[in-house]
C-alpha cells in the first residue's frame, strides 16, 4: 500500500513554508575543510559557560528554586527576568514595567506571534528589501503580500502603499524593519530614518515591528535610540506607542537556551500572552531562571567581551575583502552585527557561485536572494564573521576572491 498523501490535506499557508537556506547550510559546520561564513552564529568560546553551570547548579540544588523551576509556570514569563528585562529597557530609553514584558522562545517565536496575530491571508506587510530570512518564513505561514519598505527619510508614500494593496483587495498591517546591524545587510537605520519610520506607520495606523536582536553588537560610533525609545518620547508613555520591540539573549549570552523578550504596550502584550497559552503554554523555567542569574551577574561585562573580539573579526573581514576582492564587487562596512553584505557584478548567481564556492574553495556562505519577498537579489550574497578567528578569515576571503576573479 502507498503510503498516506498528506499534503493532499495540507493547508493552504503550507505551499508558503520552505526550509530556511541558511538552516541546511549550518550542516556544512560538520565538514572540517570548511571556512562558512554562512549562520550568523554566535562563537562558543565566548558562551558564559561557567556562569549558566553555576546558576543551574544553584537551582537544582535548591529545593524551593528547584520545585519552581521544573513546575509549570505563567505564561507571561518568569517575573525577576522580565523585571531585569524591564530595567535594561529603561536603560536604552524605554521606561516599562514587567507588564510590558512578555518572555518568548527567541524573538524568531515573538515573530511568528506577530504574524499570526495581525496577519490574515492576503494582508499586506510593510519590509526591507533585503530582510531577515526568519522574518518572512514567519510571516510567510499567515499568507501575506508584500511591499517593499524604504528605511530612508520621505522615501515611502503613505498613500501609495494603500493603493497598491487596495488594488489588490489588500490592506497594510504592520510595518517590520530592523534597525540596527541589519540580518543581513548590517545596514543602521539613522535617526532621521527611524522617526521616518514611526511616521510612515503613524499615518497608516499600523504597528512597527522592530527587531532588536544585534543592538549590543556596536563597535563603532555612538548607539542610536531604538524606535521603540523614539515613540515613547512622542508619546510620553509606552501604553500609547504602537512600536513593538524585540529583544533576545541569543546574540549575547545563549543562542541554545532560546529566551527572548515581547517588549509593547501592556495590551498588545496580553493578546500575546493567550497565542503564548496556545503554543507551548510558557518557555521553560528552569532557562529563564539561569538567563536571570548570569544576565544580573555578567550581561554588561559579556556584551563588552562580545565586541573587542567581533570587531577585531569585523576589521579582518574589511580587510581581506579589500585585499582580495575583484573589481566589479562593492560591499557594506558595518559598524556592528555580525555580516557583511556583497553585491556582486549582475551576471553571477549567489546559488550557482556557492555550489562553486564549496566544491571548489571550500567555503560557505549564504545566497542573498533569500533575504528577498520577491526573489530578486540574485547577484548578492551575505558572509558571517562572528564564528571564524581573523587567520581563518583572511584564508576563507582570498578563496572566495579567487573564485570569484575567476
């Protein structure tokens, strides 16, 4: 007997889900003749190790923190971590409470949240061109359209967006942009873009969903307010903003632990809580306890180790695409994140030039058409520097340029 066809049951928003480029390359980390400059991963040697096994420790050796831990808990999260999330909010020009906090599995979940609660099939929503791979699979399962959001100042007509989504039967939801160290362009949205941005949703009504997850990453220059900063200061109180942050501990202190935060007006933050009920009921405690202990006891002096030894990769990766790089490509300079963004001449293919790349130079990376709503951006393609040390940099760089000049 053939086996059962279950697509042929499948929901609809099931043609929309595809397996992230980036997910299947991570598999090339296993091949030891690799250099990949593929995942935006976070490098292990600098994982707080010693400080999660500490606090873990002292929760299961405790019968009170214990009995907490491995119980289930509320949905919202749990309190002494959303309180410390709270206060680190204030810190960057957000004055909250832990009511305005809602504790997520990554903000990769908060997005999935977002999508499918403002999403209906045929929606418009409102986001870079390139944007976050993660971003638009999670959207992508609520069936939306898409139009192309410009994060520069009197760049986007109001109007305009209604109408082509009007034309279509279509209205615009929200508007997604991350601000700082762009996935994957490492772009910064300056101030002026970002005030753009809250008057663009302003005068369309619709939330701005920002996407924090590199913001502690900057290694050069003075940090810009978040959005999120920016509407509090309009508004006077987070309560009347209709920015919606997005934070996570994934860049910084754990990828593996997946804690990350909802950070919004407390309304917004309870119909978030009931889709939370429904997922997965809450994160688990035990991590957000651990997250707590180590983000109290190192957070400041992590994110400090973070970035000497990132922007020591970031200038070896500056330096070795001038080096190496032929006439024809041009690239980003990032003053924080993880990636650089290349734009190669308009003849190559990022898909066809990586099969080269890691039959040939044995290296990764991951196409830039990926990143695009519409599937353009063929000609481009994104590297990571945060995992590799600056010698394997310089090596991975002069191969790919030899390729490529080829």
């Amino acid at each position: 007997m053939p086996p059962f066809a279950f697509e042929q049951v499948f929901a609809s928003r099931a043609t929309r889900m595809q397996a992230s480029e980036i997910r299947e390359l991570l598999k090339l980390l296993d091949q030891p003749d690799i250099i990949s400059f593929a995942g935006g991963i976070p490098d292990p040697a600098f994982f707080p190790a010693d400080s999660f096994a500490a606090a873990y420790a002292r929760i299961l050796g405790d019968p009170a923190q214990r009995n907490h831990a491995l119980q289930y808990s509320v949905s919202e999260g749990y309190p002494p971590l959303r309180h410390w999330i709270a206060a680190y909010m204030g810190a960057i020009g957000v004055p909250c409470s832990e009511k305005n906090i809602l504790i997520t599995s990554g903000s990769q979940q908060a997005l999935d949240f977002l999508g499918r609660l403002f999403l209906s099939p045929g929606d418009t929503a409102l986001v870079t061109a390139p944007t976050y791979l993660g971003a638009l699979q999670a959207f992508n399962a609520y069936e939306p359209r898409y139009d192309t959001l410009e994060l520069t100042a009197g760049a986007n007509s109001p109007a305009g967006f209604i109408e082509r989504a009007a034309a279509v039967g279509s209205s615009v939801k929200f508007a997604y942009a991350v601000p700082d160290f762009s996935n994957p362009s490492s772009a910064t949205l300056p101030l002026n873009g970002r005030e753009a941005l809250l008057d663009l949703a302003t005068e369309l009504s619709i939330p701005a969903i920002e996407d924090a997850a590199y913001t502690a990453l900057r290694y050069d220059g003075e940090p810009l307010p978040p959005v999120l900063a920016l509407d509090v200061a309009r508004n006077g109180d987070i309560e009347a903003c209709r920015t919606i942050f997005c934070g996570t501990f994934s860049k910084t202190l754990a990828p593996g632990l997946r804690v990350g935060w909802v950070c919004a007006a407390q309304a917004l933050i309870e119909k978030l809580v009931l889709i939370k009920q429904a997922s997965d009921l809450h994160s688990p405690t035990i991590d957000q306890m651990a997250m707590h202990q180590v983000a109290e006891a190192c957070f400041a002096d992590q994110v400090a180790q973070l970035r000497g030894a990132y922007r020591e990769r970031r200038d070896a990766m500056a330096a070795a695409l001038e080096a190496h790089m032929p006439a024809g490509v041009s690239w980003t300079r990032p003053e924080g994140g993880m990636f650089f963004w290349l734009t190669l001449p308009a003849q190559l293919d990022g898909k066809d030039l990586l099969a080269r790349s890691v039959a040939e130079a044995r290296v990764a990376f991951v196409p830039g058409g990926a990143f695009f709503a519409d599937g353009s951006g063929a000609n481009s393609l994104r590297l990571s520097f945060s995992l590799s040390d600056p010698a394997k940099i310089a090596e991975g760089v002069a191969r790919l340029g030899t390729l490529l000049a080829a």
